[in-house]
C-alpha cells in the first residue's frame, strides 16, 4: 500500500510484534483502525499503565505490582526451598498453569545464544547465586530442550558447582499422549536412555 | 496470575487483538512490558495517529489518507471499468498482492452470517449500487469459498440484476501447485463441473 504513509508506520509498529505472522498484519491493523475512539484510548492506557506499574522482581525476575510483593517469592503457600531456573517469563507461565510447581522460580532473561548476541552476562546468573541461602535446598533446571536451553543449563549448573545443592532437570521422554511411532529418534533414545522404575 | 491486576489488564486488552493466540498473550504482553518507555509511546502514539489520520473511502470503503486520494478510486493507472467486490479490506490486499488485478475495488465490510448478527443493512451493497455508472461495465465477485461468502455473493447478484451490467465470479478448481490426490471432493467436483478449455 504505498501513498499511506500513516498505515506504513501502524504496520511498521504491529510487525515488531512477536507472534504476529505477517499474513494477519494487515487484519490486525484493521482490528485497530475499527476501534472507536474510546477503546483505542483505554487500549493505549492500559498498556501504558502496565508497563508503568510492573517491575521485574528483584530476587527473581518475574513480573511483579510496583506497589505489591513478588506473588512467587513472598507468599507464604510456596515452597521456599525449591528454585526452578526457567529462561523467560512466559516458560515460568506454562510451569505455574501445569499446576505440578509450588515452589519459587528465577527468570534468567532469555538462553545463551552467540548468533543473537545473548551471552552469559546478559542472564540473570549473579543474582540466583546472591539469592541463594540455607533455605534453599534444591534448584530444578528448566530450560527448553534446544541447543540453546541445554547450554544455559549446563552455563548455570557451572556456577553452582561451589554450591553444596542439588542440582535437577525436568524429565525428558515421550509426551503423555504420545506414541512412540511419531516421536523422533532423539527424543526415543533419551526416553530409553533415562528410563525409570515403573 | 492472581493477584497482579494491572497484569489482567494487560492481557484482557491483549485478548481482543485478532490472531493473537491465548498461548501467546503472556509472550506478547512481555514484549510490551519490556519496550523501553519511548518504544512503548511510539507505538501508541502511531497506532492513535493511523487511527486518526485513515478514514474509509466513501466511494470504495478502503482505509484510505484523510488528507489524500483513495488510491483506487483516484489512480489513473487503474482500470475503472472493473469493481471487484470483496468482503474485507485484508481480502481486499491479499487480491493487490497477487498482482493480478489493476481494477478497482468495493469493500463490503464482512459477510451475511445470521449467527453473528450481520444481515443486508451491515454490508455497503447500497453504496455499491450508487458508484455504480456508465464507465463501469464488469462486477467481479471476489467472496470467500465459505457459505457467508457465497449467500453474501448470491445477495450482491440478486441487488444488481436491473443494472444491465456484466458480473463474474473468481475460478474455483485445484489450487496451483495442489495435487489432486490431497484435494477435498467438492473442490474435485467443482474443478470437474467449471472446466475450461486447455
């Protein structure tokens, strides 16, 4: 569409959205253009208002109320002597709906990755090592199973090596609800591999 | 997340953005979170500034520069004995992408669909019929291949049977690069019924 400027610039915006494929950009522009004024207002306000009122929690990183406490490391229903390490926000997410998870996290802010600039000292790893004390007995790696998680896992369980705590991972295997016949050959050999007792 | 109102907020906003899926809301509304503040007023202050400055073309209904020319219906470079009817805009670009049309355009704004409360009156059919005019001599019908599309298309027809105008509908058939064997019965059927000469 060239000759609209002002469309070029809401496109401009929209794509730098993730998860927006580029197919629905200009579906996603009319969602906006269609709003009344008053929506695009409390649209604008509340994004604004979020991005002004949440903080990364200091302890752990996890999106947190500027005027509240940390819900993961102050509530006194957690478990506290459990840290699970998950590279974003969004993994600690999925971990906190599968239900199976009541102890604290630490958000490290992404996984080692050269080609896209994030090394070690872009992870949030000094502040689990300060965070960690007597309380805490048990650090649960959950990293996604690319390259990249694997390497921040092994980065991480570098750093607490001089530390007297057990280090776990979650599980790997075949998926409940997956048969073997579709599953790749890697994730077969690990499910043998690290079989347990039934 | 319990307890992180302004978070619930976020995401409620979220929400109402089309394609954007549940799974992704917490991704997407950490990327808003984590846009420094001048990003974050960018954004808002070019999706208000589209929102302000697009207004739709009275003649074709397409966003089009407040302060310009529709591109379509103003374009000397564009054939204006031939309208093509769609039911979106983003149906509308799909068709400009493919390069193959260099007609002019009338937007419907969505299809009949009883269930979700568009009827006749929500669709610009009466807007189509007053545009059109003696330098006008094809109707391409350009609905979607669903049943909204085609009642909304059989609707169009029937509004224009006393204009003594030529109207045409796109080709149905196996889709290029499709193979016959994964191709659904009716569209089989169809490409069988609507053959043309090779």
């Amino acid at each position: 569409m060239d000759g609209l400027p002002t469309l070029q610039g809401l496109l401009k915006q929209l794509q730098r959205v993730p998860y927006l494929a580029s197919k629905n950009l200009y579906r996603v522009a009319n969602h906006f253009l269609s709003m009344t004024p008053e929506q695009l207002e409390q649209f604008c306000r509340q994004v604004r208002e979020a991005h002004e009122r949440l903080i990364k929690c200091p302890r752990c990183c996890a999106w947190q109320e500027q005027t509240g406490n940390c819900q993961f490391c102050s509530s006194p229903k957690r478990d506290h002597r459990l840290i699970c390490v998950v590279e974003t926000w969004y993994d600690l997410h999925t971990l906190e709906k599968s239900g199976g998870y009541t102890g604290e996290y630490h958000v490290l802010g992404g996984a080692l990755s050269p080609l896209d600039g994030i090394g070690a000292e872009d992870l949030s790893i000094d502040r689990l090592l300060r965070r960690i004390d007597g309380s805490c007995n048990e650090i649960i790696l959950a990293m996604n199973q690319t390259p990249e998680g694997e390497a921040t896992a092994a980065l991480v369980a570098r750093a607490l090596r001089n530390k007297s705590i057990k280090i776990t991972c979650l599980a790997r295997g075949v998926p409940v609800g997956g048969t073997l016949e579709y599953m790749d050959r890697l994730t077969v050999c690990k499910a043998l591999l690290e079989r347990r007792d039934f």
